[in-house]
C-alpha cells in the first residue's frame, strides 16, 4: 500500500527511479549541505540571537521548505537558510546598520511575500531577463568576496588597522591555523569528491580542536532546544522603516536569481528540462521556495533558498521529489543533535565559509572581461559588497554604475526601463535617506 502511494505521487517508474535510489539521494543531498546546521547558528548568534533556538528553526525552515518542495512541485531540490544572505543578515542589517534582529526577520518575511507575489502573477521571467547577466555575475561573485572577508575575519587572520584599514593577523594563533587547515582539508576532499567534504572538514577540525585542548565538548545528543526566543519574534512593523526597503530589495533579489539559476542547473544536469528547454511546475517550485522563506522568518531564521548542492543528490540518481522528502527528514533527525552543533567553534566553520566563497567567486569567470562596459560594472558590484560589508550596497553600486556607464557610451540599447528605474532609485536612497 505504502509503495503503492509512492509511486503515484512521485511517479517514480515515469522518471525511471526506485525507492532506494531516491533514499540514497537524498541521504547524499543532506551530507552535502549538513553543514548549515553549524554555519546558520554561528553567524545568527552574532545578531544577538538565541544560538539554541536559530538551530532549531535551521533544521525546521530546511524542513519545511524540502517537504513542500519535494511533496507539492515534486523535484528533488533541497531548501535550506541560504549562504550570503545570513551573513548579511547578521553583519549587513544588524551590527552594520543597527536594527534589532526582529526587524531584519521582518524583512526576510516581506521579501519572501514579494517573492511569492511575483510567482503567482508571473512577473518572475520578467526581472529575470531585465537584468543584465554582468550584474547577477558580479552580484554572485561579490557574495563570494563578502563571505570570504566574514570567514578571514572570524578566523582573525585579516584584522582591522587604523592606517590601513585591514592587515594580516597573528597566523600563529590557533583560530587561525585551524581556519585555513579546515579550508585546505574541505577544498582537497571537495576535489577529490568526497561527498559531505564541507561538513567532515568542519567535524574534523572540532575533534582535533578538542583533542588538542583547544575547544570544549558539549556532547552529541539531546532533546531540542527551545525555539521559544525566535518563535514569531520578527517585528514586521519595524521591517516597513523606508530604510529597510534596500534590504527587503536585497533579500528578494538574491533570493530570486539564487532560486531561478539553481532550478535550472540542477534540472538541467537532472534531465529535468521539456522538450522546450523549460522546467515544468516552476511556479509550484518558486512559490515553494517563497513559502518556506516566510516560514522560515516565522520560525527565526534568515532566508530560506534553494541549494546548488542538490547536484550531488541529481549524480546519485534523485529524480523526483521523494529525494527532497528524505532531505526533510534528516534536518528533522539533526534536531537531536543540538550539543555537536553547540561544541562547533567559529573557526570550524570559517574554513567552509571560505570554500563556500570559492565557489560563488567562479562566477567571474564568465563575465565580459572584453567589454569595460560590462567589466566595469562586475567589479563594482563585487569589490563592494566586501568593503562595504554589505550586499545591499554592492547591489545598488553594481545598478548605478552599468546604467551610468552605457549610457555614458552611448550604448543605450544596453538598458532597459528597469536598470534604470532602479538605478535612479539607489540614487535617490543615497542622496536623501543614508
């Protein structure tokens, strides 16, 4: 009866898969991207946030978002709280511009409505294809750059200088050879293509940190945390501040192309595509994304989105939805697992943010580097979010410089009414509300 109900929801012998291929997908999946487990905590706690409650609304957003993913659109796409976007989150939104935690949850909550918005009315393949490929390029790649500044940071090898800003720090302390022995240790696996390269380096490094007397055990398992202190905490009527309407924007933006560019490439090595090119159910699939973000504003997390890392469960064989379904249920398992996730030091899991980096950073690789109009604008972008130490502003930069600068060379077929619109808007946030 059970196998029965399976297959006809999934429709696994239609996409030529089994139970026990989709299982072990799914358990591939969840090596892959497990890591966010530790990671989410660490870097929301910086907020102010309870690091016992963010590490059980991590494993329920993720929850949430692979169940409807796998049950109501049917791909085998994991969801989880989305890289970057913590990290903005906590060092953009609340210690950069000094809103409460709460607030920001509003605005991860309004950005996941917008979202949803623009999935049921359609408008999504609209903004997609307004925006020029050399700023979601530059976009990406400056993510990358943010997160890598965050982990050398908390790993204390780049450190603040009043003469020039930053320098390198003690090399010889142990947060930072354990930082960069992670880093080599998680890169060498991920070439070697150990699957759950990222989490063994992060495991690992907190064993031999312990061994060594360097960091304390907490133990491994226990009854959940409460999720009492961020449970529908978020302050939606602070998240309406004018001045948070970049950040809603940010939120939204990447969301939106992190989502549409991860859907497509794993369908695309999953053989997911019609006969068109197109991906069927992807409105089922965006606002299942969408759903979860606002969910997991609820619950106390940063964005909730889709992961690349869903690749390794498509190369295991994953081909329905059933593949996200087992995904859903290992976060759920991990939720016993609060004292591992609470012995995890911030510099285990600087070395996977700067992996991480690495590979959101290749996106440059494909930029325009022939054409300083194009150029230009992919550098700003990402040189800024970095220095800037937001992505909001990276954003903004990225839109003004490309409409300043084709428009400055007379390529004005290059633009389009929404660059500008948004352009003349950053402007205008910069001029009259910073």
């Amino acid at each position: 009866m059970l196998n029965k109900l399976i297959e006809n929801h999934f429709k696994l012998t239609e996409h030529n898969t089994s139970v026990k291929t989709e299982v072990i997908a799914g358990i591939t999946t969840f090596l892959t991207m497990a890591y966010i487990i530790f990671v989410n905590p660490s870097i929301l706690s910086e907020a102010g946030m309870d690091y016992g409650a963010v590490f059980v609304a991590t494993c329920l957003a993720a929850a949430v978002g692979c169940l409807i993913m796998g049950l109501w659109a049917n791909y085998p796409i994991a969801q989880a709280p989305g890289m970057g976007l913590n990290a903005f989150f906590t060092y953009g939104v609340v210690l950069g511009m000094g809103y409460t935690w709460e607030a920001a949850l509003g605005a991860v909550f309004f950005s996941g409505f917008c979202f949803f918005l623009l999935s049921i009315f359609k408008v999504r393949e609209w903004i997609i294809n307004s925006i020029p490929l050399s700023l979601r390029l530059g976009i990406a790649a400056g993510i990358g750059l943010f997160l890598a500044m965050i982990a050398l940071k908390n790993a204390g090898i780049v450190v603040s200088n009043p003469a020039t800003y930053v320098a390198l720090g003690d090399l010889s302390e142990p947060a930072a050879i354990y930082a960069l022995l992670g880093f080599f240790v998680i890169t060498a696996m991920a070439y070697l293509k150990i699957t759950g390269a990222v989490m063994i380096g992060i495991l690992g490094i907190t064993v031999l940190a312990i061994v060594l007397g360097h960091n304390e055990y907490g133990g491994m398992v226990s009854m959940p945390p409460s999720i009492a202190p961020t449970f529908m905490a978020m302050d939606l009527m602070g998240a309406l501040d004018i001045a948070m309407l970049s950040v809603i924007f940010a939120f939204l933006f990447v969301d939106l192309f992190d989502t549409s560019g991860t859907l497509v490439g794993v369908a695309h090595r999953g053989g997911l595509l019609d006969k068109d090119g197109k991906l069927p159910r992807l409105n089922r699939a965006m606002m299942a994304d969408s759903g979860a973000s606002m969910a997991g504003a609820a619950l106390g997390t940063s964005t909730t989105t889709s992961y690349i890392e869903s690749t390794a469960g498509i190369a295991s064989g994953g081909r329905t939805g059933l593949t996200a379904v087992v995904v859903a249920v290992l976060f759920l398992i991990s939720l016993f697992f609060a004292p591992l996730a609470g012995s995890i030091p911030a510099y285990a899991t600087a070395g996977a943010l700067l992996y991480v980096a690495v590979l959101m950073a290749g996106s440059l690789a494909h930029a325009n580097w022939e054409d300083p109009t194009d150029a230009a604008p992919v550098l700003i972008a990402a040189l800024a979010m970095p220095l800037t130490f937001s992505i909001a502003e990276g954003i903004a930069l990225g839109f003004i410089s490309y409409a300043a600068i084709k428009a400055l060379s007379g390529r004005f077929r290059d633009l389009n009414p929404a660059v500008v619109i948004l352009a003349i808007l950053f402007v205008l946030k910069f001029l009259f509300l910073d």
